[in-house]
C-alpha cells in the first residue's frame, strides 16, 4: 500500500510526517535533548561567528550555543513554540522552498529531516535549497536513517515507523520514512546542480544508524 500512496508526494508527506510531527511535538521534543557528537563536533569545526542554517531543527537543541549566529527552520509549528519558548531564532518553512537569499549562509545542517521525503524529485529539492543557501566555499552537514540498523530490521527502504503517545492509552501515529542504504546518500548528493555550483563531498560516514555527509559548494569545473 504504501507504494500505491508515495505517488501522492506532498499530500502523502502531508499526512504521514507533517501532521504527525504536530500531534507528537511536545513527547518528541521530551526524547531529543542531547546533541550528537559528530553533529557538535562539525558545528565546533566552525569558525567563530559563522551564520548557519538548521534546516528542520526541531526543538532546537543544535540552537543552543555561542560563538556560532545559529538560525533554525522548521515545518512543524508546536516545535517551533518549543524553540522560541527557549528563545532561539527560528522561522517556520518548508525545507523544498526556504524564503532565503541566495548564498546568504556559511553553513547549514540538515539531521533527520531528507528521509521524511518521499520521492527522489523531492530529495533533490530539498539538496539544491541547501546548495543555493550556502555561499560558496560553504559546508553542509546531512544525517538519514539507515537501512543497515542493528536495532531495527526493514524490509523495504519506504516504510511507516511507529510513535506512541506518552498519553494514558498511547495513540500510535504513522512516521514515514525512506531509509537510505550505503552510497545511496553520496548518489543523491551527485545529482545536484544549481546555477552552475555543485557539492563536494568532503567525508562520508555511518554515525548512530544513520548515513551522513559533510558537503562543500563548489564551482562546477567543466
């Protein structure tokens, strides 16, 4: 079924990762309040006063410290309450069109947030909206789930993941994700090109079931 339904794009993502997110915000946000340390670790690889972007930031908790200008956009409305109840920057955009200037950043990060879309256009999209944020010569940082898990077993690589409230009862709501296998990440990255300047992928590595990249924009060379 859900093959039938990933046609749908925007309206499938609609139901199955962006209504989803609204109704969980707040248990969500209660399981995310320790920072990675491979995300804090190219974070801290900055130089002080870099502008970065979190793309899908969540609750926020790459937010939080100085001497970075750090910026989080989000989808999800009641995350977006929780960040600014924390007092950080936030705006409220869909990562496949940012209301950004161009090359207007110096980094930008993107965790957990391209395995939410559903189709490969879509992913794409998401990637050349970072590309043509960043400036040239900036560094971009992408975490997905991965299909090769040791605590979780997938058959297909588009799959529907279980939430339950922390409510008496526990609803169980529907997360869509597409779980990346190897190199699948570093494909996708390829296929990106935006008014003449493309990514070079600087590392690529497995952290904390997910497949990750660090990414520089770069001059198309000829």
């Amino acid at each position: 079924m859900i093959k039938r339904m990933l046609s749908y794009g925007k309206d499938f993502e609609q139901e199955f990762v962006q209504s989803t997110y609204e109704q969980i915000a707040k248990h969500f946000s209660d399981t995310r309040y320790k920072p990675w340390p491979k995300v804090e670790s190219f974070l801290s690889s900055l130089s002080p006063y870099s502008l970065v972007l979190d793309i899908g930031c969540g609750n926020g908790k790459y937010l939080h410290s100085n001497p970075l200008l750090r910026i989080g956009t989000d989808f999800t409305q009641n995350l977006l309450e929780i960040c600014s109840s924390r007092k950080f920057s936030v705006f409220r955009a869909n990562c496949l069109s940012l209301p950004i200037k161009s090359c207007s950043f110096d980094a930008a990060v993107s965790i957990a947030v391209l395995h939410h879309l559903s189709t490969v256009e879509r992913r794409v999209q998401a990637l050349e909206e970072m590309l043509r944020v960043l400036r040239v010569d900036g560094l971009g940082l992408i975490y997905v789930w991965a299909k090769e898990q040791d605590e979780r077993v997938f058959e297909d690589q588009d799959v529907f993941v279980p939430w339950k409230s922390a409510k008496q009862g526990g609803e169980v709501f529907q997360r869509y994700y597409h779980v990346f296998v190897e190199g699948e990440l570093q494909n996708l990255v390829n296929m990106v090109e935006l008014d003449g300047h493309v990514f070079k992928v600087e590392e690529g590595y497995y952290d904390k079931s997910n497949w990750c990249v660090i990414l520089r924009k770069v001059p198309k060379q000829n």
